[in-house]
C-alpha cells in the first residue's frame, strides 16, 4: 500500500510523546512492507531545522514540510468568541502547505491517508478533491474531553468559562469532522469506545504507541533515592498536574524520605514550576537523551489530572525497566495492573504512600520494572503494533 501521513509537527527527533507516537506509527507501516511518505507542517512551537528532519526521515519514501504561523494572535482568538469554528483547529491551516499536498497528491496514486489528530483535519477536503484514498484519522486524544476536564479542575472563574467555551467549539467540530473519515485509529480502548459509541459507521481501531524493542529494551539500574517527571510542560495538563504534585503530595514524601530528590524536566518549564527549584527539587528543563535521563532518575511520577489518549513516557518507562507511580488517569489505555507492574494512586495522600512504599522498598520497585517490560514485549512492539494497522488498512480497502 501506498500511505501519506499527514502530522502536525515534523515527527523528529523523537525527544517528546507526540513525536514518538507518529515516528513510531510511520515506522510499524513501513516494516510492515508499505511505502510511507510523511507530510508534515512545521510550527514554531515544535519547529526542526529541515536540514535535520530530512536526514532523519531519509529511511523513508518522501518527506515534505512547510513552516506555518500558528502563535495565538488576541485579534483572531477575539474574533472567534463571536464568529464560528474552533480557533485552536484553524491555526493549523496553511495555503502553502495545502499547495504542497495538491502536488504531492498528483504525483503519487495514495490508496491511505493517516491524519495524525484532528488538527490535520482542515486538509480533508483538499484531499478528497484530489484523492481517492481512504482517509483514517488517528485520534491522539479525544481533544475536546481534555478542555473539559480542564475547565472542571480550574479555580479561576473567568479561565474556567473560557475554557468552557473552547471545549464546546472543539467538541462542534470534533464531532462534525470525525463523521466524514473513512476510519478512526485510536491510541487507547477508552478512546475507541467513545468513538464506536457515536461514530457507530466509522470502522475503529485500538492501535497503542508502540517503540523499537532493540532501541528500549534494557535493564535499569533502579536509583533509591530520586523520583523524576518528564514531559513537555507547554502541555496545560502537565503543569496542572506538576503544580499539585509539588504543593499537595511532595510536602509527605520529604517527610518521610528526606534524603529525596525530585528531578523536573521538560521543554518550556514554566515559571509557576520552576519557582520551586531547591536542593531537593532540581529542575532540568530539555534533556537530549530523554532514554538516559529516565533510566538514571528513579522512580517516575504521572500525577496527571486532565487528558486522554496515552502517556507514552509510561511506555518508555516499562520497555527501559522503570518502576512507575500514576494516576489512573495517567496510565489509562495501558495494559498495567495496578501492584504488578505499576502503582496507581488517584489521591495526595495515597499518591504520597506509593511512592514512599518503592523509595523504601527498593526489591520491590525491581520486581515491578521487571514485570513492566514484561508487559511492553508482550503488548507494545513496534512490530506486532505495525502489523496489525497494516492489516486493518488492507481490510479497509478491500
């Protein structure tokens, strides 16, 4: 098959979830004997030199890109609150680069195109105006449900009915749009669900993140005394849950543990994080070699509040042998069982407790790495993942 993957940033280098989600995707199609050629916008927000990003996708049958504007501007966010559409989507809307696809799409018979979310979704109709491939959006979250939740857990009146009212136009056009796909990929079971449940035409597939077992797969060297977070912390749900980490559920763990370090790092630390900088709570910011980082940095924490999809630094951390604290939130979509292979807390208190039952109990946080990339072999294979998206688009086309 002949497969154009549309992403909403260049997918390399695989430094952050988003990047390793679609990286790792294009890579289990094309291990799978398909050609893939991947069309990407490149925002400032995640921007990569073309230079680096050609080198690096070079494995595969074509790369194209195209450098957009899509900083939140006042005027046009202002005008949104009175006009229709979701600002948050249009951003993403290039006429350069929907002339870069208008060529592509001439030059090449696709029978698959992947829209890595539905940010990518506005090129839908350049695509069925010039295509007659199936068109499948692969869901990263289901965006609107992590503005909700957001909305919910936000103190400030006037920040929780805005983003009360960006979650009901993102909810519009998810809605609207996902209608008109020929099929829907979905990252978690929690997100299929909701997608079988109101797209009951839409044919959908479970397809977890997947990673190279030659590149993760390795025995850790469990560190006793530190607990770390990585992530992109330009993500709202991140700070949201980094900020509560550090007021309602690190003030017990030093506690009891005052020999502790916390370890924060992530592109764009903010400064209502980085003010909590101390000699225990040490904040990195970007890591180059996130692998390294996680496997030297003890125990990970998700305390995630908000959000849907899947965690792929959860994923990361089982393949590298990490023993791994989370929210259920945070681990949802994952195969884990809570006390096997992860601990899963939803409380401060009961947060606190697990992660000073691993600092305290080294032999068990072993036992629960070794059991974590157990599971990784068995259910997140770049191999076995790729295989079966593979299958599901030949089903689809015939």
């Amino acid at each position: 098959m002949k497969i154009l993957q549309l992403c909403l940033r260049i997918p390399f280098p695989p430094a952050d979830g988003g990047n390793i989600a679609m990286l790792c995707s294009a890579e289990g199609l094309l291990i799978s004997r398909n050609e893939v050629h991947i069309a990407a916008v490149n925002t400032p927000k995640h921007h990569t030199s073309q230079e680096d990003a050609t080198e690096g996708l070079r494995h595969f049958n074509s790369f194209i890109s195209c450098d957009i504007e899509t900083e939140v501007k006042l005027g046009p966010a202002l005008l949104n609150l009175i006009g229709k559409g979701s600002y948050n989507i249009d951003r993403f809307y290039s006429l350069d680069f929907d002339q870069m696809l208008i060529q592509k799409l001439n030059e090449i018979d696709f029978d698959i195109v992947q829209f890595e979310s539905i940010f990518m979704l506005p090129y839908l109709p350049t695509i069925r105006r010039n295509s007659k491939a199936k068109i499948s959006l692969r869901a990263h979250n289901v965006e609107h449900i992590i503005w909700q939740q957001l909305a919910v857990n936000e103190k400030n009146f006037l920040k929780s009915k805005y983003l009360k009212f960006l979650a009901g136009r993102m909810k519009e056009y998810e809605l609207h749009s996902l209608s008109e796909v020929d099929a829907i990929i979905a990252i978690s079971p929690q997100d299929a669900a909701f997608f079988k449940t109101n797209f009951t035409k839409v044919p959908v597939l479970t397809s977890p993140v997947s990673l190279p077992s030659s590149t993760y797969l390795s025995s850790s060297e469990i560190v006793s005394d530190k607990i770390f977070h990585l992530g992109s912390m330009d993500w709202l749900p991140n700070v949201e849950a980094i900020t509560w980490f550090l007021k309602s559920v690190w003030p017990e763990v030093i506690m009891q543990c005052p020999e502790t370090k916390l370890h924060l790092a992530g592109r764009k630390m903010p400064e209502a994080i980085t003010k909590f900088a101390s000699d225990k709570i040490v904040i990195q910011g970007f890591v180059n070699d996130s692998k390294t980082y996680m496997k030297e940095s003890g125990i990970m924490i998700v305390p995630l509040l908000s959000g849907s999809g899947i965690r792929v630094k959860i994923i990361e951390g089982l393949a590298l042998g990490v023993p791994i604290v989370s929210t259920a939130l945070g681990a949802e979509g994952i195969a884990v069982t809570s006390g096997k292979d992860i601990l899963i807390a939803n409380d401060a208190s009961a947060f606190a407790e697990a992660i000073i039952t691993l600092l305290k109990d080294p032999e068990r946080s072993k036992k629960i790495a070794a059991a974590g990339q157990e599971l990784f072999t068995k259910h997140y294979s770049l191999e076995a993942v790729g295989k079966e998206l593979s299958d599901f688009y030949a089903n689809l086309l015939s």
